[in-house]
C-alpha cells in the first residue's frame, strides 16, 4: 500500500513520501514507514471506525501473527508523535473490541508533482544537435560512412527525435479534470417527497408524499415529462412507505397500513391501469415498510411481525405462488438484534441486511440467502437509513445518520472500505436496474428548544428558546438549580448540555463524542442521569454526571441494556426500563449497590416517582397507570389508553399531566386534571412538529412547558451523477 499525498492533521505535517511528519516551527521527523502507513491508512478512512483486521490487511497483507503486535506498537508510537497536533486530547480514538479512528479531520494538500525530465524540457535544436555529433563520430577515421550515408542516418535520427517527441507528448499530457458532481432535481413540491423508487429504465420515478396535513400516498413522476405534475397512484387515509418496481416495469409493490382498522396488506400495483390487488396480509404491529424484490421476480421481500417472535423482521412471498403465505427469513426469537432495512444483491445470492443492536448501534450485513451465513460489512455506526446495490455488485451506496447529520458512503464489498459522498441529507439512495441511474432523498430537518407558557390570557404559540443551526432534544428542568438538562449535536455529536430557563448561559458537560440521550435531574439538582452507549456500542448504559465534582460514572447495573433514566424520591435509585429476554419491565437499580429489583409486571417502558412510594408509569400506548410500591395490589389505570397512547411525551405536575394526544391529521397537548377526570386541549400543532418520542418538561414557577419542536422536513428527490459510481 502506498501513499504520496501530504495531508495536515492540526498543525501537524504528515509526508508520506518521506515517511515523515514535521510539527509547525519544528524539525522534520522520520518515523517506521508502516507508522506512516497505519496514519495515512486512517486519514483516508476519516470518520470511519476501522476493524484492526482491515488495518492488518492494508498495512501488513494480512499477516496477522506479525501485525497484531505491531499494530498496537504503530498506534502508541503514533499518539506520542502527534501529541500536540490538534486541540482534541485524544487524536486516534481506540474502539475497544473494533478498532480504531482518526478523530481529527484530516486536511489533504494539493501536491506539485515531481514529473521526470522529458525531451520536451530540453532545446530541441540542442538535443537534435548532440544526437548527430554522437551519431557521426568516428571511432576509427577510416571507417567514416560517405556523405550520402550521412544523410540517410541524419534523417533516420530526426524521425526518431520526431517520435520521441510525440510519445513524450502523449505520455506526460495532463490528465483531464474529474468532472464536478451532478445533482438534478426530481421533485420539488412542498412537504417532503420520500423514498424514491425508480422504475428499471429510469424514466419514472415513484415516491411517497407526506404534505402538512399529514396525509401520505404514492405519486410518480414522468421524468420525459417534467412539467407535468407527480400522478398520485394511491388514495386514503392509510400509511405507506418504500415501494418496489418489479423487474419488467409492469408492477409496483407496497405495504399500506389502516391504523384505524388495524390492518396491514401487501399490495401488487399495475402502473398502466393503477389496479391494485392484495396479494398478502401483514403484520400492522411496527413502523416499517421496507420491501425489496428479488432479481428474477420471483420473492418479495417485505418488514413485518407475526407471534411468536418476539420482534419484527423481514418475511418472504412467493410471488409465483398465488397460494402462498409470506414466511419469516430473519431469525425469531433470543438474536440480540433487529433486522431492518434489506436489498437483494443483483445476482440474486445474497440479501444486505441493516441489524439494529440496540439505540445506538445499526451496522450493515451480508446475508448469503443459501446458509444465512452473516458477515459484518460496516463498523461504528448508529443508524442506517437507506442502502442499494450497485449495478456492478461489488459495492454498496449507503447512508447514515449520527446526531441528525445525515451522510452516504460508498462501500467495497470485499475491502470493507468506505468513500464518503459528500451530500448534505443524502440518505435512501436508490439504483434504477437497467440504467444505472442514482437517485437519493435529499432531507434537512431543524429541532428547536420551545416553551409554551400556560397562564397567558392572550393564546400563546410555541416560543424558542434555543434556536440555531444545530437540534437540541430532550430537555428536563430542575427547579432545584432552575437550569435545563438538554442534548445537542452543536459539537457534531449529541452531548449533554445545561443552560438557564431563558436558554441562556449554555455549557457543554459531556464531550463523549458518542449519541447521549433522555438526560434527567436528580430532585436535589446535584446530579443528572442519561443513557448513552458503552464503548463497544453494543449495549445501552445509564452514566451519572455529578455537577459538583464534574465526574462522570456508569451505574453499577446488572443488565445489558436500559431505558430512560428517571430517579427514586430520594435520589438513591435510578428507574429505568430493563430489556430481558422474557420480558421488558421497570426496575430501581440502587446506585450504591448496584442492587435491581423489578417494579412492575405489565411491560411498563417509562415512570416517574411522585412521592416516596408512588409510581407513576406508562405501558406501550396503552395509558396511564399508578401504583403503590410495596403492596400487592393491581395498578390503578389513572387515564385509559382511548385517549392517552403516549409512552414518552408526558409530565406530572400537582395538578395533573399534561402530555401529547396525537390525532390523524394534527395533535393536541393536552391537560388531564386529576380531581375533576376533566380533559383541557392547551394547544393544536401540525402533525409531526413534536416528536411521539420526545419528552415534555414542566417549569412550575413560570407555569411553562418545555418540549423540542420539530419544523416539518423538507425532502426531496434527486438524482446523482458521480465519478465515484462509475
């Protein structure tokens, strides 16, 4: 593996060429050429987590009995070298049991290459010159050729002078200028356009479309003919997602959901005549609607849930079996992880696969279709959101997205290695089969801080508090210290973060350089609990900040993986959800001890304390419930699930609960009254602007409500044209 580019990492030099790196005012430095190798090797790969088997493979050709070692002696030689170079104190960031990552981006420079001495630098004349004395010198006077002789090799020597030019010429011309990339536009109405799926010539382009109101349906887009407006393809008041041309063009697959009848269909679409006819049932339990057909048209790929596995997957349909039955093809029950998103590979013997461990860890997988062998193809990574193959089956477009930061990547199949494409909002990419033709979702959305005051006699509106560039999500007030706990992406990673009420006075306290979420204060304002991903990223742990020692901790816990941290009355106790493989329940996991005991029975997901021994939780929008900790007696069900199916959105307060009712077409915060059983709309916002799995906060001396507001997305589709898909 060879490297010449120079690049800079902070003020740090780094010459590949000369297997050196040079500090700014000091001495040049000779370093190990395969330190140089392992520090290009993760420049080139910037953000990406590196496997140490790939940098083994790059760097020592596999040899893993001699790069296992080195490698480790590589990347502490390394950090002592680069010490200095950046203002980040850690520059190559270990990822225990993965490998490893450049933390620092690295600025690559533009080079003057050294290009060798051709006959093009030299004076013609001269060169032509020295060719005809070194040719008609004699060794032996005698032996000089007649002058017609010399005229023959005279011109014999000019000719070739002649060729050597010219080959020369084509030799050392300039290579042409790679060509800018090339985005053209698709759709551009308002709302967000979804999902694009293009028919396999490319001419047509299906996409859902999600407009203000909140009502979604497939539409298609004559691309011969753009002035015309998208052709809506479906109709209702139903939710549908992803949508799948089959391979001759004449039909098009979709999953559309009734939520009101509580009924899931596969759909088989004719696009000439728009005739629809079910071909199979699905699960209506999940939010998913991935589907993917198969090569040959035969299997329909589709996302759905049926008992008694204990979490959705992706099933497969016969298509040539019109008596068929969709069966299951991800694993059933006790797999530590989630399938989700899925493409058939274009030769039809593989199937890529996004696995979901956990909050924060997705990763995409090659399933061979044969053995359902598995391997891992992508590292480090926290959700995927959208893939397809490319035409040539060796390579995978992909996006991710980490703190709202949406990015695509190009993946080789068999180096693992990925190349950024550099597209704001690019996600769910999507090839047409016989063109070759990408085309993408282009999405920007903005989160913003909001209080609604309560006691205004004049009807308020949502009001920011903290609004910029950058989201900021989950806050929670502490009346104790009247600050806010909140999480944002401002440093390029979701962190926590305390400001004033008025959004003032903002201070970063994490610097984990991981997705932090759901942040709660201790009663007495002292401490402040959220969940965050250990440093594997397989399992999602509850840290502990203390503000007056400004040290961070893991709760001493039994289990693998948590929920939302709230606290015991007296701050003894953290109460979390516990994902077991029997069951989901609430837990009080003592801080001290580290001792766990189960709360409840009924698959509760969050609750909060409201005095010393009542809880106050909710199931999976199915109301709200109360119980007494410490006797035997049933939960009391404080609001029936018919009016409250939130999980998340919810506050108490003396009074009562204020908490998110969401309706077809708009939502409702909304307040229970707990001594009147009487129901108060406070507010109507458009559908989506606050998020089903967001949290409300109270500020009771202010009576005001904090929430995070969501401006509705803007999507559209486009299509790319790139050196890099070629």
């Amino acid at each position: 593996m060879k490297f010449e580019r120079t690049f800079r990492i902070g003020n740090c030099h780094i010459i590949p060429i000369e297997y050196a790196i040079q500090h700014d005012g000091a001495e040049k430095e000779t370093l190990q050429p395969k330190f140089i190798e392992v520090l290009c090797y993760l420049a080139s790969q910037y953000p990406r987590i590196i496997p140490r088997e790939e940098i083994i493979e790059q760097v020592w050709a596999g040899n893993v009995y001699v790069g296992e070692k080195a490698l480790t002696n590589a990347i502490w030689h390394l950090r002592q070298r680069l010490k200095g170079a950046a203002t980040e104190p850690t520059i190559i960031e270990t990822i225990r049991k993965v490998g490893y990552r450049l933390l620092v981006e690295p600025q690559w420079l533009e080079e003057t290459p050294t290009t060798p001495i051709t006959s093009e630098d030299l004076d013609t004349d001269t060169l032509h010159a020295e060719q005809l004395d070194h040719s008609t010198t004699p060794a032996v006077e005698q032996h000089q050729a007649p002058p017609e002789k010399q005229q023959k090799l005279h011109a014999m020597y000019s000719l070739l002078l002649l060729c050597v030019l010219v080959v020369s010429v084509l030799l050392y011309e300039k290579a042409p200028e790679p060509q800018p990339d090339q985005i053209e536009p698709i759709t551009k109405q308002p709302g967000a356009e979804l999902f694009a799926s293009p028919s396999p010539d490319g001419n047509n382009i299906v996409f859902k479309w999600v407009n203000k109101a909140g009502n979604d349906n497939l539409y298609l887009k004559d691309r011969h003919n753009p002035q015309l407006p998208p052709k809506q393809l479906t109709f209702g008041d139903v939710n549908i997602g992803f949508s799948v041309w089959s391979n001759d063009g004449a039909y098009l697959y979709f999953a559309k959901k009734d939520r009101q009848q509580k009924t899931c269909e596969v759909m088989q679409l004719k696009v000439e005549t728009q005739q629809e006819q079910r071909i199979a049932s699905c699960p209506e339990r999940g939010g998913y609607y991935y589907i993917d057909i198969s090569p040959d048209n035969k299997t329909l790929a589709f996302h759905g849930y049926e008992e008694p596995a204990d979490s959705s997957g992706i099933y497969f349909l016969d298509l040539t079996n019109p008596d068929s039955q969709p069966y299951r093809f991800s694993c059933s029950n006790n797999c530590g992880y989630r399938d989700r998103d899925f493409a058939f590979s274009p030769d039809g013997k593989h199937i890529a696969v996004t696995r979901r461990v956990n909050t924060f860890n997705e990763n995409l997988f090659l399933v061979d279709l044969a053995t359902q062998e598995a391997t891992q193809l992508s590292f480090g990574e926290e959700d995927i959101v959208g893939l397809t193959w490319h035409p040539d089956g060796t390579r995978i477009i992909y996006a991710a997205q980490r703190a709202d930061i949406r990015k695509g990547y190009m993946l080789d199949i068999e180096t693992k290695r990925s190349t950024a494409i550099n597209i704001d909002g690019f996600s769910y990419p999507e090839f047409s089969r016989n063109s070759h033709e990408l085309f993408f979702q282009q999405r920007s959305e903005k989160y913003t801080l909001t209080s609604l005051a309560l006691n205004d006699d004049v009807a308020s509106t949502p009001f920011p508090i903290i609004e910029s560039a950058d989201s900021h999500h989950y806050p929670n007030y502490s009346n104790a210290t009247q600050k806010i706990a909140y999480v944002s992406n401002e440093s390029g990673f979701n962190e926590l973060w305390i400001a004033d009420k008025q959004g003032q006075n903002r201070q970063q306290i994490t610097f984990l350089k991981k997705s932090v979420r759901y942040p709660y204060w201790s009663h007495d304002g002292k401490k402040i609990a959220f969940l965050a991903p250990n440093e594997s990223e397989t399992q999602d742990k509850i840290y502990i900040y203390d503000l007056s020692t400004e040290k961070l901790s893991e709760l001493n816990s039994p289990h693998q993986n948590h929920n939302r941290p709230t606290w015991t009355f007296d701050d003894t106790g953290i109460i979390t959800a516990v994902y077991a493989d029997e069951y989901t329940d609430l837990h009080i996991i003592n801080i001290a001890s580290g001792e766990s005991k189960r709360i409840t029975h009924s698959g509760a997901r969050f609750g909060i304390m409201t005095s010393p021994t009542t809880l106050l939780f909710t199931q999976e929008k199915s109301g709200l419930w109360q119980k007494e900790l410490g006797d035997n007696n049933l939960p009391l069900n404080k609001i029936s699930g018919k009016k409250f199916k939130t999980t998340y959105s919810w506050v108490n307060t003396a009074k009562g609960v204020y908490y998110v009712r969401t309706f077809s077409r708009h939502l409702h915060i909304t307040f229970f009254d707990f001594d009147t059983q009487t129901f108060t709309p406070i507010v109507k916002l458009p559908t989506r602007s606050i998020n089903a799995r967001g949290t409300l906060s109270y500020v009771p001396e202010d009576d005001l409500l904090l929430f995070t507001h969501a401006a509705f997305p803007q999507a559209d589709i486009k299509k790319l044209t790139s050196a890099l898909l070629n």
